[in-house]
C-alpha cells in the first residue's frame, strides 16, 4: 500500500519504491541473523555466538558479570581479538589497566580453516561397521545413531578461533585501528556535585561520540560501499576507579549514574554501526532492584561464575568444566519474543584453543556413597548439600 | 602461600591483610615488614593506629633503622599546628614525596597501619584512586595494608580488595596461638589461586605454616561397604565359574555378519513367499458374495 509521503523540498512522492538494487550492506565480519534479518557480529566465541542467537546485534550491548574478572576478561580480549581478525575498528576503556596493555595480551587467531573443532558431533558414518560392531557388545543395534551432542555449535562456522597461550603478532595488531580512553588521563574536577553522573562517564560518552561521528559510523552519514564496524569495549564499568560509588556503598549517592550512562551508551550504538562489550563487577553491587535494572538496560547479558574457590572445586560433578554460565537476558529486536537457549544448565571449560559452553549433564550416579545432590542444591546452598551429604551417607546405601 | 607472599616476589604487589575483632592482623604486619627489612628494604610505615614503640616492638636489629615510621597516631587530623602526618596528606603528591625523600636508592615498601582509618576519613572512591596511582606510579616497590573488615560496609570492602592482588583474610584457629589464613591471589595474567593455610607466628616475627588446609574441607571417603560380605549365599564367583560365565553365549548376540545384515538392511529384504497349503481354505470367489446387503 502506498502512502503519499510529503518531503521537504521534493514533490509528493509515494513511499512505495521500486526495488532498485539490494540495501543490505555488507560488511567484512558481518551476516544477517536467520532469525530476524538484524546484522550480527561474532563475539569470538562460538558457543556464546550460538547462545545469543547466531551472534552478537549491531547496534546492541552485552554486559558480563563475573566475580573475579579472570573468565570475563579472556571473552573481552576474544572479542577485541575478532575485531582485529575482522578488520574491525576498536574502541578500549578502561580505569584499572593501560588500554594499551589489553591489547598487548590478545590471543593469536589459528589461521588455518582446518577445524580444530573435531568434527565428534556429527552421527558416526556407517561405512566402518567392522571397529564399531565391536565397540557395543549388547546394545548393539543403537551404534549407528547420533551421539548426544553436548556443545553447543550450529551447523555453518561463524567467528575464528584463538590460541590462548600465544598473543596476538604485532603486524596483524597493528593494522588494527584502534581508540582508547583511559580514565586517569582524563582529570576531573573534585566539586562535580551537580552532575548526574561522574566526570569519567560522560568523558567517555563524549568520547565514544565524536569518535563515531569523525569515523563515519554514524547510520545518519551517506551509505558508502566501505563501512565497518566499531567494537566497544568497556571494562570494569561501576568500578571505584570510574569514580563511581556505586560498589562502595550500600546506598549510593549517584546510584543512577550508571544506568543513566548505559542509556546513553544504548541510544549511540542504536544509531550507530557499532556493538558493545561491558563487564561489570556485580557482586560488589550490593542492591539488586539497581543491578536488576542495569541488566534491563543491556541487551543481552550473561553472568559466569567460576569454581575457583569455592565448594564446587572439588564436586565430582563439575571436575570437567570451570565454571557455570547463566544467560540473564537475550534481547528481542523487532520481534515480538527471542529466542532463548533450550538448556538452562550451561557450563564453560577455558580450553588452549577454544572456549566451550556446554550443557551440564549430570553423570549417571551409579556409587552408593556419593552424595545424591539435587537439582536444587546445585544452585543453591552448597554447604547444606556437603552437610547431608558427610553426616548421613553412611546410611545413604539403604534408603529406599 | 603465605611463605611466597613473604618472600614478596612481585613488584608492583598490594597485600591487604583483613582482620577483624576475633583476630588481630597487626603481628602477621610486622612479620611482613620483618620480611622486608630481612630483604634490604626500605618500609615506610604509616601508622594511624599504635604508635611507633609499640609497633617497633620486637622488631630487633640494625634493620630497625630502615624503618620510618611517619607518625600520624598523635594528631592524624592536625588539630595541633605542628602535625606530623595527617590523614589529608593521603594522596599521591605527598606519599611519593615523602618516600622519596627518605629512601635514596632502596626499593621502598610501604605499609599502611591502617586503611579502616584513611577510609573513615577519605571516601572510597579518593582512596581507591590514590592507591591505583601508587603503584603504577613506580615510587614504592609493594604496599601492604591492614583492613579491618566488620568497620565497613560490604561494597567499601570489596572495592578496596577487588583492586589488591592478594587478600589475606584472618580467622581465628583451633589453639589459642594459630590462626586460619584464607589467601586469595591474583596473578596479572588473571589467573585466581586460592589456599587456606594455619599457621602460627613465633618470637621473632617469622611465620611457621602449619599445615595446608585444601581450598574445601573434602568429606573422608567412607570406606566402601562391601554389599557381597556378611550374606548367608555366595555371590562371588571363583575364575572357573567367571570363565564360564564369559563363555556364555548370549541369546540375542549375532554373528558379525548378521549384524551388519540387519543394521544396513537394504531395499526388498523383507519378501514374503507364500506357498498355500492343502490345509488352507484357498477360495478364489469372494466369501462375503451371499450377503444380503
């Protein structure tokens, strides 16, 4: 149907328009979602490229909260890391360490297509009964069906793979165009009481400003045949050292500076052709309605939680993996509902040459005398579980 | 850990020792300085909270001149005109002035006696900042600070230590002597180690680790009970009977060939020939034609 649309300056011309030549744009890094159409980037992992529905929407936030900053950091460097491979423009804020350090650290891409990624997903191949006849001597007939595909990784590759214990060489760095903002370079006054928010975060957002608009990023400037995209990445946002008492304190003067600041953050990269990577160190946030609505107002966000330290090093149950991943928020853009991941118990393993997200299966209990944990424990109370669990398993074998 | 954390390998390291009412942090402090000054260094003590005799108390030697004590336990908010060391002069300007001018060309490790009481003065944000600045300022080698941890909110606390690369948390032990070390550790490429240690501290301020606790108390195995014992018949079986067992040949088990016969079973395997019988009734008219319907 075509509606009489009055432009400035142009006689009334309808906004029914002949399709002329194809408006996709295309951008090296870049494929439309199958879902939706949006554009999407790979984050560098494919296990969170496949979580967050084939990748991560120009134009959107991920926010990722881990407690100690050791897990969230390797995905921030894997997405600064795609970004170079990709011929990305990058962007690095950050308040405790030198942006220039980060990028020192970034893990070498294996550049050889060959999938490391072995290929023990896909059904067994009936054309070698003889050495699989043997394997099953009972259950013989089920051979020839699919194993149990436990990591998650869809059909067509996305996104490259890195080497962790190597960094990244310094020619495919360097050819990387890079921004940085990093907070102690940037002085604040001390009387800055009638802001709503600290000097540091609308330096940065003036930042991130101008930077899009000198660089071309803006949706507003001319289609080009050469566009990119901008990777953002910030790290340790709420932090002390952003001048933010939003950690420090249980009930925080500017206790929306960050909320203000990410709403800010959403509008630029919503006009812009630019994606954003955000850690937060949430479990210093003592209020949750404030942490609640700081993950309302990034798109998609994730939380990791690893083992280290705690009870669950040592359960049985977890000793292949390193840590659980809870996906808090996917984000619906221009459709009604998103699509959420089947699996809800997910957990990661930081391999040399790869970073895996897999469903958690819990092994099948066949001793007598190892605490039957539930599910519900698992998430939970872990010292109540080892309570029951040493107190009574000495009875545990005769219960019926 | 905690002998490592001594020996203070690392430059550019922040210890923060967290105590509480239970158990005091300061005799595990002077085994640090004790350490520094065994390593021929220069300390820079900030003192808030005892004052110098009793801080330098035990600490014996020729050592004890590398010591500067910068009192701020007599006026630490400068109410006299002549103060020592007040809690303002907490910023970068002045602790690096002041270290600089004593130390010549030593490494310089400063301790801070104690952070509770810079913070009760300064807002978290203030000290978080100056202490970022001084380490990556270069002027003091490592800095080593005592919190205590039940004068603070949760969120001060764990700002302050999300910014150390190790926490030393202290809990008392069993014995009146030992206490409970819980360290968690940092390296700089991210990696978190934990450990939790009991360990005592003797006269002349060196530390004994007792033993090493795991990061979790394991619950003991309970040695496994043998359902096939103390039963009125036999269920286990002697080699003779387990070769025969073995030997059995199970009922649905198929040769090799068969196998492979029935799991790729290929197109019209499945024909039926029929040859009838002289005992079956093969009519070729249809049975229902009499019907009257």
């Amino acid at each position: 149907m075509a509606a009489p649309m009055s432009g400035v300056g142009k006689p009334s011309v309808t906004s029914f328009q002949k399709k002329t030549r194809s408006k996709l744009i295309s951008i090296a890094g870049t494929r439309p979602s199958v879902q939706n159409g949006q554009l999407l980037v790979s984050t560098g992992v494919t296990s969170l490229d496949y979580l967050l529905g084939g990748g991560l929407a120009v134009g959107t936030v991920l926010l990722i909260e881990d407690r100690y900053d050791s897990y969230s950091r390797m995905i921030f460097k894997y997405f600064l890391a795609e970004g170079v491979v990709c011929r990305h423009e990058l962007f690095v804020a950050a308040a405790q360490d030198n942006p220039d350090d980060i990028l020192q650290e970034l893990p070498a891409p294996i550049l050889d297509d060959i999938a490391i990624h072995k290929p023990a997903e896909q059904p067994r191949l009936s054309s070698e009964p003889q050495e699989s006849l043997d394997a099953m001597k009972i259950a013989w007939r089920y051979q020839n069906l699919p194993k149990v595909q436990s990591a998650l990784a869809s059909s067509c590759r996305f996104g490259h793979y890195y080497d962790v214990s190597k960094t990244m060489e310094p020619e495919i760095r360097q050819a990387a165009k890079f921004h940085r903002f990093y907070v102690p370079e940037h002085p604040t006054q001390s009387s800055s009481t009638h802001s709503t928010m600290p000097e540091s975060y609308s330096a940065l957002l003036k930042s991130l400003q101008e930077v899009i608009h000198r660089e071309g990023f803006d949706l507003a400037a001319p289609m080009s045949n050469s566009r990119n995209i901008l990777r953002i990445g910030l790290h340790s946002l709420g932090s002390a050292l952003w001048g933010d008492d939003l950690c420090c304190h249980d009930n925080p003067k500017n206790g929306h500076s960050l909320t203000t600041f990410l709403y800010g953050l959403r509008a630029l990269l919503r006009s812009s052709l630019s994606v954003a990577v955000v850690t937060v160190p949430s479990h210093l946030i003592q209020d949750r309605a404030l942490m609640g609505s700081i993950t309302r107002l990034c798109d998609n966000a994730i939380a990791l939680e690893s083992f280290k330290g705690s009870e669950r090093e040592t359960n049985p149950l977890y000793k292949d993996y390193h840590g659980l991943l809870y996906v808090r928020q996917i984000p619906h853009l221009n459709c009604l509902a998103s699509k959420l991941p089947d699996h809800k118990d997910l957990a990661f393993k930081l391999k040399r040459k790869q970073f895996t997200i897999e469903r958690l299966h819990l092994p099948p209990d066949l001793s007598e005398t190892v605490s039957r944990v539930s599910r519900g424990e698992l998430s939970g109370a872990a010292a109540v579980a080892s309570a029951c669990g040493s107190g009574t398993s000495g009875n545990k074998h005769l219960d019926f | 850990m905690l002998t490592e954390l001594l020996q203070g390998a690392d430059a550019g390291g922040f210890v923060i020792i967290q105590d509480s009412i239970r158990c005091s942090g300061r005799h595990l402090l002077k085994s640090f300085i004790n350490a520094a000054l065994n390593r021929e260094e220069a300390v820079h003590v900030l003192g808030f909270e005892v004052d110098e005799e009793e801080l330098k108390d035990g600490l014996k030697g020729s050592a004890i001149d590398r010591v500067h004590f910068h009192n701020a336990y007599t006026d630490p908010l400068g109410w006299t005109d002549h103060p020592a060391f007040t809690v303002h002069q907490f910023c970068l300007e002045e602790l690096t002035h002041l270290v600089k001018q004593s130390s010549h060309s030593r490494p310089a490790t400063l301790v801070i006696d104690s952070l509770s009481w810079i913070l009760r003065h300064h807002s978290p944000i203030v000290v978080c900042k100056t202490l970022h600045q001084l380490r990556k300022g270069g002027a003091v080698r490592a800095i080593i600070a005592l919190l205590h941890a039940d004068m603070h909110q949760k969120g001060t606390e764990g700002s302050v230590c999300h910014l150390a690369t190790s926490v030393i948390t202290i809990a008392p032990g069993m014995n009146g002597d030992q206490a409970v070390a819980k360290i968690t550790k940092r390296s700089k490429s991210g990696k978190v180690m934990q450990d939790e240690e009991i360990f005592n501290i003797n006269k002349d301020f060196t530390v004994t680790v007792q033993s090493k606790l795991g990061p979790k108390n394991t619950p003991t195995e309970e040695k496994e009970l043998d359902p096939t014992a103390n039963l009125t018949f036999n269920l286990r079986l002697s080699d003779t009977e387990r070769k025969a067992k073995e030997k059995l040949a199970l009922p649905f088990v198929f040769s090799k060939e068969k196998k492979t016969a029935l799991l790729h079973s290929g197109p019209g395997s499945g024909r039926i020939l029929y040859e009838p019988d002289s005992n079956d009734d093969y009519d070729q008219e249809d049975p229902d034609d009499d019907l009257d319907v």
